[in-house]
C-alpha cells in the first residue's frame, strides 16, 4: 500500500511540473485548510498588473522653475503683457537664425496702439540697433506713418522673425514657425484696431495663405477679429518707386477706417 501511494505522490509531482512549464499555474488546497467560499478550485487568475501613466510634461515656466530644460514655448494666458512676452522669448535658440544675429529686434512703439506695422524681419542696421525698420526701409516707412497722420512712437512696429536671416536673405518656414508665437503673442497683448502686413511674408504668415502680395495687397482681410491691411513692403518700395502709389492708396483705407482723413 505504502509504495501504491509513493508512486501517486510522483506521479502528482509530474503532472505539477509538467504544468509548471506549460505556464499554468494551480493552486493546491492545503490539507486541513478552511472551507468556504473562499476556497479557490482550479486554476487562479492573475490580475493584470495597473497601467502606468507618464508623468505630465510641465510648461516652460514650470520647467524653468523645475530646472527642467522645456523646448517648446508656453502659451502665455489672458493678462500677459509685452514684458512678458519678451521674457518667454529669452535669449531664443529655438531656429538657425540665432547663430548669426547680433542681437533680437522684438519691436518698439506704443504697447497700447490702434496699429500696428508688422514687417518680414531685421536687417543689418535693425540687427545693430535692436530696433526695427531703422535702415533704408526703415526711413521709407518712417514718412509713410508720418503721412498717414501718425508717429512712431504712437504706432507699434515688430516682424515676423526676430532675428536677421543672414544676408537679408528671405526667412525659411523652419523659422518663421519657431517666431510666430511670438509674433501673434504681441498682437494679442496689444489687441490694435488695424494691422498693415508689410510685404508678403508678413501677410502669408498672419492670414495663413500662399497668396501673391500683388492680389493681397488693398484688400481688407481679419486676423482674429482685427481688421488687416496687406500692403507691400516699404523694401519693394525703394526698388520699384513705380508702386508707391498703389501702397499710398493702401494706407489711405487704413488712415478712414481708424477716423483720419487724408
């Protein structure tokens, strides 16, 4: 009898082992163990294990605050000023751009103006100064403000990209995409009552549209509920004085919609 049983407890042991490595796991009642509902038959299911979820990413403020490095820009909330818009930009290395600047021209003027003149980007003389539109263009567009009634220092001025493209050359997407936060941030904070898009970088960006400037220009548009004039850049100007007319008779619908005569 002794060795009838010995062979079944091998025989237990086998069939255990085998299951073992198949991946199918038994649970044995104990001998004397408690009856009841609690008592498992068969095999036991185990329980998935809880889903682990990431860490949330934390803004740029956050980040700094953390001493956590944080590429992307913070949308900065109801309430920001241009200060603070200027501080989010920082010493920016978010494009190519910032490797041959002198230094970010972010734009100047009046922080609470009724318009605002946003052009393509800083030439030599802005990138120098740290101001824009002050070269050739500059002073090109400094007696189109003072024509239509206005000054600089009531109007506001900044560009689509804060750095100079080496040799004035035009802007790439790559950055215009890292600027335009930042350009559409300081028309929110200063919520004017008309835009003028210098040339066609300016107008493309805002109105989000590969459009000539030759077909834009003259043309009311809306820009979050702004009214938009494109216009051509006062550059183009200097090489083709031929269309001068044509941007006089642009500003003219600016200067009857903000109540000036001309």
């Amino acid at each position: 009898m002794s060795d009838e049983r010995t062979e079944l407890a091998l025989e237990l042991r086998r069939h255990l082992a085998w299951q073992e490595s198949d991946g199918t796991r038994v649970l044995l009642k104990e001998p004397g163990a408690q009856k009841g509902p609690a008592a498992q038959k068969g095999p036991a299911v185990q329980k998935e294990p809880a889903p682990v979820h990431p860490e949330p990413v934390p803004s740029a403020a956050e980040g700094r605050s953390r001493g956590t490095k944080v590429e992307a820009p913070s949308v900065l909330v109801p309430g920001e000023t241009l200060d603070e818009v200027r501080r989010e930009l920082g010493d920016c290395k978010r494009c190519k751009l910032c490797e041959g600047r002198k230094q970010i021209v972010f734009g100047s003027g009046n922080p609470r103006a009724e318009l605002v003149f946003v052009g393509e980007g800083p030439g030599e003389e802005e990138d120098k100064q740290g101001i824009p539109f002050v070269g050739a263009a500059g002073q090109l567009l400094t007696k189109m403000i003072e024509a239509m009634k206005f000054s600089r220092d009531t109007v506001y001025i900044c560009n689509v990209v804060k750095c100079r493209p080496p040799g004035n050359r035009n802007p790439e997407p790559d950055e215009i995409r890292a600027c335009e936060p930042f350009l559409r941030a300081q028309l929110r904070v200063i919520k004017p009552k008309v835009i003028v898009a210098l040339g066609k970088f300016a107008a493309q960006t805002l109105l989000r549209e590969d459009t000539p400037i030759t077909r834009l220009r003259g043309q009311w548009r809306q820009y979050e509920g702004i009214d938009l004039m494109p216009t051509f850049h006062p550059a183009y100007l200097l090489r083709s004085p031929d269309e001068k007319k044509k941007a006089w008779m642009d500003l003219q619908e600016v200067m009857k919609r903000l109540g000036k005569s001309a």
